[in-house]
C-alpha cells in the first residue's frame, strides 16, 4: 500500500487527472465557506484487504488552525499520515500534508508536501502568486489557472459546493496543482443513499471519481466516496481497488466541526 498518498488521493475524491472534463472549471472559482471552522479535528483509519479480509494498516489525522499568512487570514490545515507500527517493516509511511487556505475566497495560498514512504523522501513547497497566476516550487515557477487548488485544499473547497444543485451523473470540474504540474479533474456525482462504516450509519452524499490507470488504482471510476448529507459535507467512507487487493478508509472520530452530525442514524 503507497500510504498516506493514497489517504490523501482518496479524500480528495477528485483524482480524475483528465484533459477533457466538462464542467466549466471557472464556476466554483470562488465560493464561500459555509461547511467547517477552525478548530475542526477528523480522525480516519485505513483497512487493506486481500481475499476478502480487511486489516487495520495506518491511521490519518486532518487538524484545521485559523492564522495569518502574508497579512491575510488562512486557514492552516494539515493531513498527518501514519502506518501502524506492525506494518512498519513492510512499508513504513510518515507523510504531512499543508494548506493555506485564504478564508475570504477559499484559494489555495500556500501547499507543503513532507512524505517519508519506505525510504522515499520528498519535500515540496509551493507558494501561489494570485496576482500572477504562478506556482513558484523548489523547482521554479510555473503557470497556473486563476482558480488552481492544491491537493488538500481541493478537498475542503468541494465541502462548501451546493450539492442540492446537482442531478445524477453531474460532472464537477476544476483544477488541481500537483508535482509542478496543472490538472484539470472533475468527480461525478452519483447521489444519495444510507452508508454503514466502522464509526456508524449516515445518509451520505456519493460520488465516483475518475482514476488513471498505471498508479496504484486501477483506471476507470471504480473509487467510491461518500460524505454526509449534511452542512459539514465530511468524507466518512473511501472505497477502491488498488494494484494489489483492496482499500477501505473511514472516518473515525471527529472534534469542534461547525454544525450537528444531523446525517448519522446511529452510531456503531
């Protein structure tokens, strides 16, 4: 399993690395957040599964902090990555993710990638010139779409998309930032049905992204994704076949979200 990587891919639910999709990427350019606050802690736990059986393998944490980044108020939110202990000797992950996110309009600012994955040690930050429209990297500075999003910011923005909006089968564009390169990705929305996890039982808001065959999933929009059909709009349940057996990610415990978990029928 490629760790971290794949938690973070996964709830972003919008890997669709396509050149063709069809919603207009300028019409969530700027949004307003409606869905979580400061202080809002969501705990996830990731099972592999081979022949049918699912393992606990490693654990994911997203913290949200309201500061201050070149004199404008930001959200700082920070994905940590981690497998378990016994999994270590067989592929040890130590991954951090961060966002800066401008409070105001929901553009990415800022964007820190720490990863440590059997050995494999990268370190990329990215600082977005919005008056530019540039990425400038470890690597140089690249051109980017005025809406542009990262990889971790991309996931709190489509929390605040009004979903009512939406019919079947509807398609989600925008564009992502990532590896010095520009994606434009949608999701496709499914709808809406009861979901049973680990933590419990919501009504939960489904989609199925688009994945490239050749990285560890396999092509096509075989990832599942489920959110609560409520205000907070958190990813509670992850599903896809990788290269090898099965992933299956839950949302296990949750602290200081902005409104009641009005979506759970029961808990577990």
């Amino acid at each position: 399993m490629k760790g971290f990587k794949f938690i973070i891919t996964a709830l972003v639910a919008f890997i669709a690395f396509s050149t063709n999709a069809e919603a207009p990427f300028q019409e969530f350019c700027s949004i307003k957040n409606t869905s979580f606050q400061a202080g809002e802690k969501i705990s996830y736990t990731v099972y592999y599964a081979v022949a049918g059986i699912y393992v606990n393998a490693g654990d994911a944490i997203f913290t949200n902090t309201l500061e201050t980044f070149n004199n404008r108020p930001v959200y700082h939110i920070v994905g940590e990555g981690n497998t378990n202990s016994s999994y270590d000797w067989i592929y040890k992950v130590r991954d951090k993710y961060e966002t800066y996110i401008d409070t105001a309009t929901m553009q990415t600012l800022k964007f820190v990638r720490n990863v440590n994955e059997n050995g494999y040690k990268k370190f990329q930050h990215v600082t977005f010139n919005k008056t530019a429209n540039t990425a400038v990297t470890n690597d140089g500075v690249f051109n980017v779409p005025a809406c542009v999003q990262d990889v971790v910011s991309a996931i709190y923005y489509a929390r605040n998309i009004d979903f009512s909006k939406l019919q079947p089968d509807d398609k989600i564009g925008f564009s992502m930032f990532l590896d010095n390169e520009t994606f434009n990705m949608y999701i496709r929305y499914i709808g809406r049905e009861t979901i049973r996890t680990k933590y419990g039982r919501f009504n939960a808001i489904k989609f199925k992204p688009l994945l490239l065959k050749g990285t560890i999933f396999e092509g096509g929009e075989k990832m599942t994704v489920w959110v609560t059909d409520d205000e907070n709009h958190i990813p509670v349940r992850i599903e896809s076949p990788i290269v090898v057996g099965k992933v299956k990610i839950d949302m296990m415990n949750y602290e200081n979200i902005r409104h009641p978990m009005h979506s759970m029928i029961r808990r577990k």
